[in-house]
C-alpha cells in the first residue's frame, strides 16, 4: 500500500487522524516530530508527549534547530524512506513537498479552533495557547520557506485531498480519506 502523508498547522488533526486511519487500515504511524525527538534526545533535550514543542525545552530545541538546517533534513530523510516502503502513515509538515510517493492529505484549521485544542490537549488558556499557536505558525512558515522553499499552510499544489477539520470530528476525517483512497483504487472496500 502507498503510505499516507498527512500534514497541516500545529492542532488540525494530524496525529488523531493519523492514528485512526493505521488503526483501520493495520498500519503503524510516524511523524517527523517523531523523529526530531529522537534528534533532540541525541543533543541531550529530554522530549516526552505531544505536546513537548510548546514547553520551555521544546521552544528551546526549535530554536537550536533553527540554526542548523541538518535537523530538518536529516529527519526528512528518514521520512521519505518510510514513505517510498509504504505500508505506513506519516505526519509531517514538509514530506508533502518533497517526497515523491504518498497519497499526501492537506488538514486545513483555522487558528482559534487549533488554539482550543491545544488549550485542551495542554491544559493551558486559551489566550496563551493562541500566541503559542501564532508563534508556532510563524516559526514554521519561516523555516520551511527558507529550507525548501515552500509556503506552509499557504501552498497546498502536492495534496491529493484536502480536507477543513474545523466542523467534523477526527472519525469523520478520517472517513473521508477513507472514502476518497477507495475512490481512487488505493484500497479495497
């Protein structure tokens, strides 16, 4: 089976589709973030949970990371090995753009929705968790616009599907892909 590329801004849905759609389909996930944690390990970082990017040592990660385009690079390709064996589900904010296989699915939220998810996800306000949110997105823009040159959450050319996760919940996303792979013949009913 061709593996699964999902990517959107920080809270659209990613992970929780993610995890529903290896669940029905019996295959494992893996996120770049995934990856960058065992990078940060490495570097001595100590990344635990979800949300670890929004701690004082995951901004402090990001922030080394920044300076040093190998941490992205490295961690993308890794990814784009387990896209092109396939048989797999990825989150990723930049495999989308840069690996060739995948059938790559775009989760579109808007920033307050996101934000109330992650005040939930994190237990935090929800006023601190939309700057948060704001910083993150503007973190990643930047970043990937200046490693790929691609515009995150703005450019949606390499999508095969893209879905607004604003108003359904994560079952309904998921179905939807579901419905759209057999669809197009990528998996059987």
């Amino acid at each position: 089976m061709k593996a699964i590329v999902i990517s959107g801004m920080p809270a659209a849905g990613k992970t929780t589709v993610a995890k529903l759609l290896a669940n029905k389909l019996g295959l494992s996930v893996i996120g770049g973030g995934d990856i960058l944690k065992e990078m940060a390990k490495d570097r001595g970082y100590t990344p635990g949970g979800d949300d670890w990017w929004d701690t004082d040592d995951g901004i402090r990660f990001m922030r080394e990371r920044e300076t040093n385009s190998e941490f992205d690079k490295e961690a993308d390709a890794r990814l784009i090995k387990k896209i092109e064996a396939g048989n797999v589900v990825v989150t990723s904010y930049t495999a989308p753009w840069i690996a060739k296989d995948g059938f790559k699915i775009w989760l579109n939220a808007n920033v307050k929705n996101r934000a109330q998810r992650m005040a939930k996800r994190d237990n935090t306000g929800i006023t601190e968790t939309i700057k948060t949110a704001r910083i993150r997105d503007k973190e990643n823009y930047a970043l990937y616009k200046k490693l790929y040159n691609f515009e995150l959450g703005r450019d949606t050319v390499p999508f095969d599907l893209i879905i607004d996760t604003d108003s359904i919940p994560a079952e309904e996303v998921a179905e939807r892909i579901l419905n759209k792979m057999k669809e197009i013949g990528l998996i059987n009913n």
